[in-house]
C-alpha cells in the first residue's frame, strides 16, 4: 500500500528546481508521485515503503542538492 509523506526542502527557489527535484525523486524505483512547490518549500512524495524508504526518499533529496529540514507522516 502506497504511503504519502510531505517533506520540507530548503535550497528551492524556481520552478526548475521543482522540476528537476520531481523528476529526480519520480526516478527512485517505488515512487509513483513526487510534486515540489519551490514557495512553501513542500515536497510531497507517494511511495510503496516495500520497495523503498523514507531514508532513501531523503538521500535522493540531498543527492539532488537540496536539505530536507522537516516533514510531516503520512
């Protein structure tokens, strides 16, 4: 079962930036949905956690080279 979770992402200041954290994070095998909003800092993710992890959302966030400085469960 697909679980959503909504993180904060410091370092997003365009719509590219969006764009290029949300195809980063599409690309990740078990996320069927990942939207950024560059003004709220809010990136929201749909994943399957049997085939990734919350950890493995977040390191795909800094490997992008943005920060998650928080976020809310499901």
């Amino acid at each position: 079962m697909a679980e959503k979770v909504t993180l904060k992402v410091l370092g997003m200041d365009c719509t590219g930036c969006e764009q290029r954290l949300g195809t980063a994070l599409r690309r990740l095998e078990g996320v069927s949905e990942a939207t950024a909003d560059h003004v709220t800092g809010d990136l929201t993710l749909r994943y399957d956690p049997a085939i990734t992890t919350r950890a493995a959302l977040i390191e795909r966030v800094q490997t992008a080279g943005y920060e998650v400085g928080g976020g809310s469960g499901k």
